[in-house]
C-alpha cells in the first residue's frame, strides 16, 4: 500500500494500535464477578478510590497517581488478568520497549471508562 501522508505533511507508513479488551460491558461484567473470576464489590470500592484520589491530586495541581494497566487478579490494574493470561499477555510484548512505553495509566482512567461504559448499557 502507498504511504499516505498527513494534514501536517508526515508520511505516515503503518498504524499499530492495540485495544486491550474489546467490549467495555463485557469487561466490567467480568470484573465484577467476586475473586477469584473478578475484582468483586472491594476491588471496585478499591480502584474508585484509587480513581477519585488521582481526581483530587489533579485539582490540587499535582502529577497524576498511577495504576498498572494489566495487572494480576486481585490487583488495583484496569484490566485484572489470571496468570496465565497475565504471562501470555507479556510474553507477546518485546523487552526492551519503543517509544517509553510503561504499564501504567492514571488511576481516574478506571472511574472514566466505568462511567463511559454505563452510558451504553
């Protein structure tokens, strides 16, 4: 295919892009089943908190608190894989990371996709 090139003249070659779960609805579904399935009621108690902390140090002009995007059941990430998934999920990543990417997100991105996802049920 040709490369095409943007409103702001770069040529673009490839687009890598990743969506870590495919259905929010699914996913919050899934999270909400009690340990060991899902986070259950005290993990969501758990990552709002993280979430609405995160919010508070964003009014306070402070940097943004992080949480892990994948995670471990039973961890305050955004998305709580089994171990085996978890070591499946990783595996498939390089070691050594491009672009500086870090597993990790501010913590409010749990409570906005929450939210975000109610809108469709």
């Amino acid at each position: 295919a040709d490369p095409a090139t943007t409103p702001a003249g770069v040529t673009l070659r490839a687009v890598v892009s990743q969506t870590p779960h495919l259905d929010g609805r699914e996913n919050r579904k899934k999270n909400m089943k009690p340990p060991p399935e899902g986070r259950g009621i005290l993990g969501a108690l758990t990552i709002s908190l993280a979430s609405l902390c995160d919010i508070a140090r964003s009014v306070a002009s402070q940097p943004p608190a992080y949480i892990p995007i994948v995670g471990p059941l039973g961890s305050v990430s955004l998305m709580p894989l089994p171990k085996e998934e978890l070591h499946l999920y990783f595996r498939k990543h390089p070691p050594q990371r491009g672009g500086g990417w870090q597993n990790m997100a501010p913590a409010r991105l749990a409570l906005v996709s929450t939210c975000m996802c109610s809108l469709y049920i």
